[in-house]
C-alpha cells in the first residue's frame, strides 16, 4: 500500500459545491498537488486560484492521480462519475485508491468497491458530517468502510480535514454510520424547530432561552449552530434540504430492507418533502421551521421567507 505524502502523492477532486470546496482547499494548504473537475468551472475558481489544475473529467482526474476523492450530489451523480464512459473508474490506474465522500447508498459503495477491485483499485467509502462549517474549519467527523490497509492509507489526507475519524467496516459500512447520523439529525432537527416555535408562542426572548438549554442535556450541533441562523432569518445552506431528503430516502429504503419501522424519521422526511415541493430544496435544513411556521400560523424574527 502507497506512502501518502505532499511530496509523493498526486491527488484528485471531483465536486466542489458547498463542502467539496474547503475539504480539497485543506489538502492544497497541506501542500499536495491537486487535479480538480466539477461541472461547472466556475464552482473551482477558488482552488484553481490556490494551485489546483483543471481536469476535464473524472476520468482525465483518475489518469493523474494517485488518490481520487469524489463530494457529488446524488447517488445517480456518483454513479455516473464512477462508471459513465469517462468516468474515475474507466481511468484509475492499478494500486490508486479511490474515496468517495458523498453520502449515498451502502449498495451502490459495495458496487464500486467490487469493481474497483476488479481493476486492481483501492475503494473507500468515507462520508462527512459536520456542516459547512466543519468542513471550513477542517473538524469533520468521517465514517469510512473499506479494507482497512487502504483506509489507514488515506489518514494524512482525511486528517486534513476532520477531526473524527473512524472505519466502521468493510466496504458500505461507513455510509450505513452516516445514515444512523441522519436519522438522529432529523429528529434533532425537528426538536430544535419545535422548540423555537413553542418559546416564541411562549413569549421568551428565544437568544436568552438558546443560551440556557444549549449549555444542559439539549446542547448538541443543530442547536448551537443552526437555532442562531433561524432566529436572523438566514437559511443559506450549510446541508441543502434537497440533500437532506435524498439521505432519509436511503435510510427509510434500507430500514425496508431490513424490516425496520422508523416512524420519527417518516414523519420528518415528509415535512421536509413538503419544504422541497414549495421551492425551497436549495435552503439549508433549518428551513424546516418555516414548515412549522405555517402550521402554527407563527412567525420568528424577521420578515417570513416564502411558506
């Protein structure tokens, strides 16, 4: 298994949206050289300006590199990189590893570790959590799945940009760890918005009320990052709600899968289908409280954004 190093080791990227961005910036100020390709250009503008060259395709990124990286949207998006006619896979060379960082389907991560192995490649799943601003501030937490030579291969790039990092198991495993971290986000998120809306109709100062339930058994992520951006009215996405819906998706189909009735996330799985279905699938996931909003004819802070 390669030595990973600035010095030895060529790096691709491809996807650089919201997440995407700063995780590649981090390996770049790490000092690896870096071929990048996104859809649109422009979305790369930042690390083209920082070093990174352009590729112009996945398959042209796996041709000059030693470790491909890949923070697509979808599971459809993720397929198509990996296997379309100018995919990573059609490029990879013998004895690269591949790590796809999407957050996608279990199946779908034992189906390009097959075929990566089947040409002589290494294939990690290695999901995030942790928002925009984990991945800014290079603290996210990973979950990987894969054999564990390539993923102890991989620590200096992936403690370029998390804090947390952990192999669950073999190939899928780490997009099943994310999934069970979707589904305690979903019910944290509906918390946090129910909470927001009953302190408003309550009439407390709801900035005095987060400063006393974010330091006690309440405190976790969502609240401390997400609750202050509601209260401005800012629902810029960190996560897009589209994103979001597409993940309790593959949760609730696995949980099928596997004979398990998960209520609490249907229910806010279909609260954010209805977020999505009245124009809001690019907003960050704590617009879900304009849902809430509507349902209990409330209004927090500023002027209401759309519902």
């Amino acid at each position: 298994m390669m030595r990973i190093s600035p010095e030895a080791t060529r790096v691709g990227w491809i996807g650089t949206g919201v997440m995407g961005l700063s995780m590649c910036g981090h390996l770049l100020a790490r000092g690896y050289v870096a071929a990048v390709y996104s859809r649109t250009r422009e979305k790369a503008r930042l690390l083209l300006e920082k070093g990174a060259s352009w590729a112009d395709s996945p398959r042209a990124v796996a041709e000059r590199s030693d470790v491909v990286f890949t923070m697509v949207g979808f599971p459809a998006d993720v397929r198509e990189v990996y296997f379309g006619p100018d995919g990573v896979l059609s490029g990879a060379r013998p004895g690269s590893i591949l790590a796809d960082m999407t957050t996608t389907e279990p199946s779908l991560a034992k189906e390009i570790y097959e075929a990566a192995k089947g040409r002589g490649v290494h294939a990690v799943d290695a999901p995030v959590s942790g928002g925009d601003i984990g991945a800014r501030e290079a603290r996210l937490s990973i979950m990987t799945g894969g054999d564990p030579e390539a993923v102890s291969a991989l620590a200096p790039l992936f403690g370029a940009m998390g804090k947390a990092i952990v192999r669950q198991g073999g190939p899928g495993a780490g997009q099943h760890a994310k999934m069970c971290n979707q589904i305690v986000i979903a019910g944290t998120m509906i918390g946090v918005c129910e909470s927001l809306i009953y302190g408003h109709k309550a009439g407390l100062d709801l900035e005095t009320m987060l400063s006393s339930i974010s330091g006690g058994a309440a405190g976790c992520w969502a609240l401390s990052n997400l609750a202050p951006r509601v209260l401005k009215r800012d629902f810029d996405p960190g996560f897009f709600v589209e994103h979001f819906v597409k993940d309790m998706g593959i949760a609730l189909d696995e949980a099928r899968r596997m004979d398990l009735a998960l209520p609490g996330l249907a229910l806010v799985h279909q609260m954010y289908v209805a977020l999505k279905a009245n124009g809001f699938g690019s907003r960050g996931t704590q617009a879900l409280i304009l849902v809430l909003e509507r349902m209990s004819d409330a209004k927090i802070g500023g002027e209401r954004a759309g519902l």
